[in-house]
C-alpha cells in the first residue's frame, strides 16, 4: 500500500503535520522512534492556549489529536528513505514502507559519528543489516552495536558472514549467536586499508570487508543523504520544499530557533505544501 503521506516523527511538528494532512485528507503515517524534545521539558510556559503545560503533557495531547484525525502511527526507527521515481520508500526498523510525499520531523537528534564514518558510508560501512548484508556473504564484517537490538542485527549478518562484534556503549549482548566474537575495548576510528576497513580501537586494530554501525538513531544526512542540507540543517524553500521532489520538511530539523510554536506552523506549511504537490502531481 502506497501512502500519500510518510511523517517521519511524532513530535510537536510531525504531530502538526499530520492534523492538517488528515484535514486534506490524506492517508498520513507517522513513524516515530520517541517522544523527542517534548518528552524532556518539564514545562513550557510559551506555547499559546496551554500555560505551564508539562512538554510530556502537551505531546500526549498533539499525539491524541493526530490519532483522533486518523493518522496511523508506529513506533519504529527509520533507517532510509529512498527516493525511487515517483516513490519514496522508507525502510523503518526492518519494513518498508512507501509514500507519494514525505515530511522529514526528526527534531535534532544528533548522531556522534566515529572519525572516518562519514566518508566510508557506502564504502564499506553500512547502517542496514537487512539492506546490504548479502553483499558480505562469506566474507568477514564488524558490527559496531550500541544498543542491544543490535544483537539481532548481528545475529542476522551471523547468517552471512563471519561477524566481530564491539560495542560503542554498554548493553546487553548476552543473545549473540554462539560463533560471533565478541571483541574488547572502544571504536575509536574508522580507515580503508587496501580493499578492506579497518577499525581502530583502544586495544588495536581490526580488519574486515565492511562494517555495520547499529544505533538507536540515525544522523540526518544519512536517512536520507540526496536532501541538500546546510550546518546540520535541511534546506527548504518557502514552502519548507526540501531539494527531493516530494519530500519536505519542519520543526527543529530546519534549525533555529528551537521553539515548540515554531514546529506547530512549519507542519502545518509542510502539510499543506505536501497536500498541494500531490494535487498537482495527480494523474489529469
Ligand atoms: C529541555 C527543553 C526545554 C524546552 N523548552 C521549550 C519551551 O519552553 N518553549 C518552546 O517553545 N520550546 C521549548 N523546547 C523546544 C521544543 O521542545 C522543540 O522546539 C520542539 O519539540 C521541536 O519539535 P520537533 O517536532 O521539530 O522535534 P521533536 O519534538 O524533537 O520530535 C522529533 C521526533 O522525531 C523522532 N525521530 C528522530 N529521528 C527519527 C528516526 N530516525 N526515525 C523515526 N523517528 C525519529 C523522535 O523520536 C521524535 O518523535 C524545549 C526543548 C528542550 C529539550
């Protein structure tokens, strides 16, 4: 099934987004991993209509909203949207999903990367168990996990290939399928060597034919790496139009200032502008 519309998050301006789309009445999915910024604020005494509202409060109330409105939610992780013609597909946790718009809500979640990621992505490094590990079949790969769904992941890639596995914080690996080396110390940086990535770590280096980083989230620019951004903010134009056709975005993913108020009317716009571009892109 095709979505008019894919919001990822289910914060203040996913939320947002989703009331007006349902309004124009698209079919709206939000996928959301949390509850984002709102979930961490005690109190905002800004917000018009709702003074000293507690942010979990005022999330609980968008979130009911969206749902009584109709938009669909689900709570997952999204890992890459894809555009594909006049397709955007986006694969959450290990679904896909696919949509004729999308509105990028992500807040500003940020990611640490390891010295030498960014530029290895595709090269070697990888985010997807699901989407790229066939073409480590045999072969040997690194699993750099930082939170315990990782575990599955790497018992997946186990399937496949030989799989050492190190984590970039604590968590619990005690469901590690028997064969996967569990390796000791702290990723420190990631660089090619011949054909092969190599892992620095504070006990050495390890070798192997690519590597998967698994995290419970995943930096902007590689969810969906064709939108052009600027100093870790989307570029948009004045109807929050992102440079992929069909995919727009708002709230605190365009940057500052980070105000709950801000996110509510640049959802809205964004729906709107998604609502229209469908119009316009509809079959005469
Ligand atoms: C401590 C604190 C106090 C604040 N006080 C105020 C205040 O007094 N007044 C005010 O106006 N604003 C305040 N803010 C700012 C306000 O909370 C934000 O501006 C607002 O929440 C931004 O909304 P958003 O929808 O853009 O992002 P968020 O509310 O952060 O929502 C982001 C959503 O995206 C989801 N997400 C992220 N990555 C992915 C992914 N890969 N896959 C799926 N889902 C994903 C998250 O889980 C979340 O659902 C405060 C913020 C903080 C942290």
């Amino acid at each position: 099934m095709k979505h008019d519309l894919i919001i990822v998050g289910g914060g203040v301006a996913g939320c947002a987004a989703a009331i007006t789309a349902r309004q124009r009445n698209l079919d709206t999915l939000i996928i959301a991993s949390g509850g984002g910024a709102l979930s961490k604020t005690k109190r905002i005494d800004n917000y018009p209509g709702f003074p000293e509202i507690s942010g979990p409060e005022l999330l609980e109330k968008l979130r009911a909203h969206a749902r009584q409105m109709g938009a669909a939610f689900k709570t997952q992780l999204v890992r890459r949207v894809m555009p594909m013609g006049e397709t955007l597909s986006v694969l959450a946790d290990n679904d896909l999903y696919e949509a004729k718009t999308v509105i990028l809500a992500m807040g500003t979640a940020r990611v640490r990367m390891l010295p030498g990621e960014e530029a290895l992505v595709g090269q070697g490094v990888s985010y997807c168990a699901t989407c790229d590990g066939m073409f480590y079949q045999d072969g040997e790969v690194i699993v750099i996990g930082a939170h315990e769904e990782a575990v599955e992941e790497a018992d997946y890639l186990a399937t496949l290939a030989r799989v050492n596995y190190i984590k970039e914080r604590p968590h619990n690996t005690g469901a590690l399928a028997e064969g996967i080396a569990l390796l000791p110390g702290k990723p420190l940086k990631l660089y090619e060597k011949g054909e092969k990535i190599a892992l620095e770590t504070d006990q050495g280096e390890v070798v192997a034919d690519g590597v998967f980083i698994l995290r419970p989230a995943v930096a902007m620019t590689q969810l969906i790496p064709e939108v052009a951004a600027e100093n870790g903010a989307i570029t948009v134009d004045k109807h929050l139009a992102t440079s992929v056709p069909g995919v727009f975005a708002a709230g605190d993913i365009l940057g500052a200032p980070l105000q709950a108020g801000k996110a509510v009317g640049e959802g809205t716009v964004a729906a709107l502008s998604a609502a229209s571009y469908l119009l316009k892109s509809a079959p005469q």
